[in-house]
C-alpha cells in the first residue's frame, strides 16, 4: 500500500513551491491512486477510495490557497488627490508625428489670423457659465421668449441668484465681459475689436446638421460712429479671405434682443453660379446673426450708447468649415473618428 500521507505531505509542497499551483493535480502519483482503485479487492476499495479522494480534497485546498497567495500584488500606497504624474509615470503618448490637429482646431486659428489682420484680439468663452451674462446683459430680461431659442444644458448648482448654471448656447455671453475688459480703449481713443471662438452647447435632435456641442465665432466691434454699413463691410472681407474668393452677400432683418437693428446674414454660394446641394439650389447661404449691439448692452457694460456704437455677429464655425471642406455631417468633428480626422 502506498503511503498517503507522505505523499499528502510531497504533493502539498511542490503546491507551495509552484508558480502554477494547479499542475500538481495532474502528477501521475495522483493518477496511479486512481489507477489503484480498481486493483484492490472489494473489502478495501470503499476506504482506499475515501482517503484517495480526501487527499485530492486537501491538493485542491492548498492549490487554492497558493493561487490567491500568487494572484495578490501589494499595491503601493497613493494619494488620490495628486496631480496624475505624482504616483505613476506619465502615460505614453502617440509620437507627435502620428497626429494631427483637430480640423476645428486648425480653422479657427485661421479665422483668429485674419481678424488678427483687421485688428481683432481673440478671447475665450466659458463652457460654465451664468444666466447673466447668458440673457440679462444681452438685454433678455427675465421671462422674455426669446430665451427660448437657447434651449440649453443646466447644472444642479445655481448661481448668485439662486438660478442654475448652463452651459452656454452662444458665445454672445462673452459681450458684456469684452466690453468691460477693454472698455478703457474707447476714452483713449481706441476701438473695442474682438472675437470670441469657442465652444457652445444646445439642447437640439441631433443629425447631420445639428449637434448638441458646436463652434461659434463672436465678433464684437465698438468705437464712435460705428454704422451697419462697416458691420458688412467687415464680414465680407473676412469671408472672402476665408474661402479665397470674391463673394456677394445678402443682408435680410431678423430679431436678436441684444442688437437692434438685427440681421440674418447670407453669403452668395461659394461653389456654385446657379444653385448645387451646398445652397440647397437656392444660390444664397444663410450663415449668421449680426447686428448693431443694442443700447441696453452698451448700457450694461457702463458705455455710454450716445457715445459710443458698435456691432456684433455670431457665426456658426462647423458650418463655414464644413462647406470650405465638403463634409456632409456634423457629427464626425465630435465622432473622434481617425479615418475622418486623419483627412486633415
Ligand atoms: N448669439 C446669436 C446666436 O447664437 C448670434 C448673434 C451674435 C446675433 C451677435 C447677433 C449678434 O443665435
């Protein structure tokens, strides 16, 4: 008879010692117990079978055991309040040549280099902002309708005036900021010129033409005598220098509470002569909303509106980056898409 117990004593070593505890199941030690069963006459199979199975019993404890032993790591202690490169090295990063800039990104550089030319400085928007200077300082006042054009996303927290805080659905919540920034210019004799591209939120159905986080360019022009006649003048030459070519553009009136008098504005097709799928075979592309800022803005900017005037636009930078590059959705600029990005 073999001796279980000091195999018991072997096996459960070579458990201990292993890196693969699991293996020792398999040791033909074990595997000629099994063999030896059925060898043995009635009268001792039942009680060799029993301690058989309880030594395999007792491998299959200590392979147990000795797996979680391996299967633990001592993790070293952090501080989960540490900037990240405190408790681990910086992460890889894809070589630099590998990537590319975000077509948006690349565009509105180029849309900040040519107002730069005309003598714009460029600003930054907020992507938290309040309900003053989303509608008060644009001359909505509380409970005006025409809030609710901006159908947009609030948070739990409110503001001074008890009121959640939104994530701004125009960059026009930047006006009342510029004005107050640079209103100094204007005793000095200098104009306010400015623009204001970033990021803007709405609540909208999304599909190829409209996404929940777009791009939109501000323009905020202010100084004596300002009239509607440069507010033209100054888009014109701007999107001739965009798309590189020479350009009609309409002027219809439209509403804004924070401009008055407020225009749509539409450029002439830059693809087409006689209507193609970019104007919906309409020869016109309605592009923007502009205006010449109303008193009331002025006013809350603490700049006197019998002084000083000046004019405003909002344009919507997606669609002016779609139509110079012929993309047909939206959606790809925020699809994080490599085959899309990689284009550019
Ligand atoms: N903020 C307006 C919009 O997003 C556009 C606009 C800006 C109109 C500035 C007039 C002046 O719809």
């Amino acid at each position: 008879m073999p001796d279980i117990e000091l195999l018991e004593r072997q096996l459960t070593a070579r458990v201990h010692a292993s890196a693969q505890p699991s293996e020792v199941l398999r040791a033909p030690e074990i595997r000629q117990l099994y063999a030896q069963i059925r060898t043995l006459d009635a009268s001792q199979r039942a009680e060799f079978g029993a301690r058989v199975n309880a030594l395999k019993l007792s491998i299959e404890q200590a392979i147990a055991a000795r797996q979680a032993e391996l299967d633990y790591v001592e993790l070293p202690p952090i501080d989960v309040t540490a900037p990240m490169d405190v408790n681990a090295a910086l992460p890889a990063l894809l070589p630099a040549e590998q990537g590319s800039q975000h077509p948006l990104t690349r565009e509105i550089a180029r849309i900040s280099e040519i107002f730069g030319r005309m003598g714009f400085v460029t600003e930054q928007s907020r992507e938290i902002d309040d309900q003053y200077h989303m509608f008060e300082s644009l001359n909505f006042p509380k409970g005006h309708p025409a809030r609710d054009d901006y159908d947009t996303f609030m948070t739990v927290e409110t503001d001074r005036e008890q009121e959640p805080l939104i994530a701004p659905a125009h960059t026009s919540t930047m006006q009342n900021r510029t004005l107050v920034k640079y209103r100094d210019q204007l005793e000095r004799g200098e104009a306010i010129a400015a623009i204001v591209p970033d990021r803007v939120f709405r609540n909208e159905d999304l599909d190829a033409r409209h996404e929940h986080t777009f791009y939109q360019v501000e323009g905020i022009y202010v100084a004596r005598g300002v009239h509607a006649g440069m507010l033209v003048a100054t888009l014109k030459k701007f999107l001739e220098e965009y798309y590189g070519r020479q350009l009609e553009v309409r002027v219809n009136p439209f509403y804004f509470p924070f401009t008055e008098p407020s225009f749509e504005f539409a450029l002439s097709c830059p693809f087409c002569e006689h209507g193609c799928n970019v104007c919906s075979q309409s020869k016109w592309i309605e592009l923007l909303g502009c205006g010449m800022i109303h008193p009331n803005v002025l006013r809350a900017a603490d700049i006197d509106p019998e002084v000083y005037t000046g004019f405003a636009f909002g344009c919507g930078i997606d669609r002016l980056v779609m139509m110079k590059y012929g993309i047909e959705d939206v959606r790809h600029f925020e699809s994080a898409k490599l085959d899309f990005l990689r284009q550019f």
